[in-house]
C-alpha cells in the first residue's frame, strides 16, 4: 500500500488568536466527548490505509490536552491502527504547556518531532497576536526540550505585522537560529475574513503592510535563512536539510494518501477527498449516532487532478514533471514564465523559483488557462 499519513485535529485552544481560521474553540466543555468520538471514528478506518508512515497531532492545540487525556488518545492511536518503524510522529505545541513533565510524557509516547508555536520572542507582537505565552515561555520551552533530548523539532513564527520592522524580524530570525531548530515555518500575516483581526481590517481599524514590504519580508527571509544553510523546500517552510523536512505535510503536496480524524479533518484516498463537520457538537453527535461525521466529499476530473498536481507541486521545490505541459499554448507561457524568472527546469521538472513562490497561487492558472 502507499505510504500514507496520519493527521489527528484536535480544536482545543485557552482562547482563539484573533488572526487564525483554522477551526478550533476555547470551550472544553466536550472535551471527553471528543477524545471518545475519536475513538469511535478510528474504527471505522481500522485496517483501511495499512501501515502509516507519518503521525500528526494538530490543531488547535494538541499539547493543551491534559496529559491523562493525552495519554489516552495516544494509547488508543496505536491499539487501532499500524505504524512503520520510522514513522513520523509529530506534534503542534504552545511554549505554555511544555513544562518538564509535559515534554518527558512527549518523550514516553513515541513522538519524535515536535513543532512550538513561538511566533515571536518580542512580548507586544506576542500581545497583539493574542498569544498567551511570553518569549521567556518560548524560550525555555525549547531548552526543555532540547535537554529532554529531541532532536527534531520545529518552530513556527509570523512576520509582517503592522508597523514591524524588518530589522526586528530578521533579529527574530537570528534568536530563533541560536537554537539550531532542524525546522522553520515562517508564516507572513494573514488577515482572513471572519476572523477579529478580519473585522477590524473592515472597519479601518487595521491594515496590512502592503505587497512591496510583503515581497521585501519574503525575499529577505529566504536569503537569510538559506544563506545560514537552511533549505527552502516549500514556500513557507526551510529544513536544515532533506532528512528534517516535514514528512507528514509533503503527503497533503504529493498528493499521497493520507486519514484525517476529528471536527474539520480532510482524508484523500484514490482520488476521492472528504472532510469532517466542523462542529465538536455535530462531530460527536454523528459517532454517537454510529454515523461517519463526514459533511462533503469530493472525486476529482482528470483535468482537476492535473492542475492540483502542477498547483502543488509549484509550492515546494519539487515542481512537477514537464510532460505535464501538454500544449503548445502551454509550452509558450512555460518559456514566458522562465524568462522572466518565475520558473526554471531542473532535468525533467518544473520548479518555481523563490520569485515563483511570491505568486505560487497564480502560476498554473496562468499556464492552463
């Protein structure tokens, strides 16, 4: 079978950031009647994906569990599906939960890669981002787990607010790196709608920076972190090398097979796609019931695979084959798009430069329009 993964979301939060839509609550109220729906919904996949390579607890906040809870989830994780002697086991953590005894119960489950929300090591972006954490959390967080032995684990930090400064961002960089973390996730701020930063940003109360600072941010950021080494694999993300890139989220760019399990969750198998409720409530109400919680599904075209395939593909460094250029029309923008630095061949790939990156999104349609 194919080398699947894993991906387990729990929504659980203290209090929701004001500039995230992913789904998640601050209200645990359900929190029991998650973690036995979830054990419900693994029942009905037992045995349907075979062996999973990679693990991934996101969120939400997987390490705000308490740790009976966790240590239950996990157990019941293993009782009811397999997992390859090297799998992945990664986790989304707050620098909050990581006391000692929570990073020695990481270490107990089997995980082996850990990825700390950080953000920033500055206190008022961390306020105005809605983080509860302090930069001193931030950093002893990552000593603990460096001194508990880990040896893969991730950070995630955003740029780009409001009056930030790059100076100030690149000095966050260099903090970050003191720590030689085997991974980065540099996310520019995103302002969605819906959320309370959303509702601000219409009422006038907040802009973005622009797209020449935006551009300026991102071009820096990847001279900088590949100039110490790192390698820029994936628009948002660098690895100190091939061995530490994220084998779990390579799957969601691959196109390989992967489960999804809880409120939200998309799973892909056999070019079918389908996601969960996006309600705790609705989501245990289903399992309760004896019914999938699946609110949608989807079975894609053979021209809506090829153009996922080339869209995804265009977001990390791996590009796709040429042959997936099928057209003259097509072969003339690829030429267009090469010469004006977007795009370059390596062997038999397309591969979007770091310029490419800047407009990842719009890349293919341009090509396949």
């Amino acid at each position: 079978m194919e080398q699947a993964g894993l991906y387990i979301h729990v929504p659980f939060c203290r209090s929701k950031c004001p500039y995230c839509d992913f789904y998640s609550v601050a209200n645990t109220s359900l929190m029991s009647d998650l973690l036995d729906a979830m054990v419900s919904e693994m029942s009905l996949y037992k045995g349907r994906f075979g062996a999973f390579y990679t693990l991934y607890l996101g969120g939400g906040t997987p390490s705000f569990l308490p740790e009976p809870r966790l240590e239950i989830l996990m157990t019941r994780v293993r009782d009811q599906f397999v997992f390859a002697p090297e799998a992945e086991v990664s986790i989304e953590t707050n620098p909050k939960d990581l006391t000692v005894e929570k990073v020695a119960l990481l270490k107990a489950l089997g995980f082996n890669r850990i990825n700390v929300g950080v953000q920033s090591f500055d206190d008022g972006e961390l306020s105005f981002l809605g983080r509860k954490h302090s930069a001193k959390d931030a950093l002893g967080a990552v000593s603990r787990l460096r001194e508990a032995g880990f040896e893969n684990i991730g950070m995630d930090l955003i740029y780009g607010l409001p009056g930030q400064d790059l100076r100030h961002w690149l000095d966050t960089l260099e903090r970050a790196l003191s720590f030689e973390p085997e991974h980065l996730s540099c996310y520019q701020l995103t302002i969605e709608k819906g959320t309370p930063f959303g509702r601000m940003k219409e009422k006038g109360d907040l802009t973005s920076i622009g797209e020449d600072l935006e551009r300026e941010f991102f071009l820096k950021t990847s001279r900088f972190l590949t100039d110490r080494g790192y390698l820029h694999y994936e628009i948002s993300n660098f690895a100190q090398d091939l061995e530490h890139v994220c084998r779990h989220n390579e799957k969601y760019w691959h196109r390989s097979s992967y489960l999804g399990l809880g409120p939200s969750a998309h799973s892909f198998q056999q070019g079918q796609r389908w996601w969960n409720s996006r309600s705790v409530r609705a989501y245990c109400a289903a399992l309760k019931s004896g019914r999938a919680p699946v609110e949608g599904k989807e079975t894609l075209s053979p021209a809506q695979v090829h153009l996922e395939s080339v869209a995804l593909g265009l977001r990390t460094r791996r590009g796709f084959k040429f042959s997936e250029i099928l057209g003259p029309t097509e072969r003339k923008r690829l030429d267009e798009l090469e010469a004006t630095g977007f795009l370059h061949r390596v062997g038999n790939r397309v591969i979007a430069t770091t310029k490419g990156f800047l407009v990842a999104d719009h890349l293919p349609l341009y090509l396949f329009d």
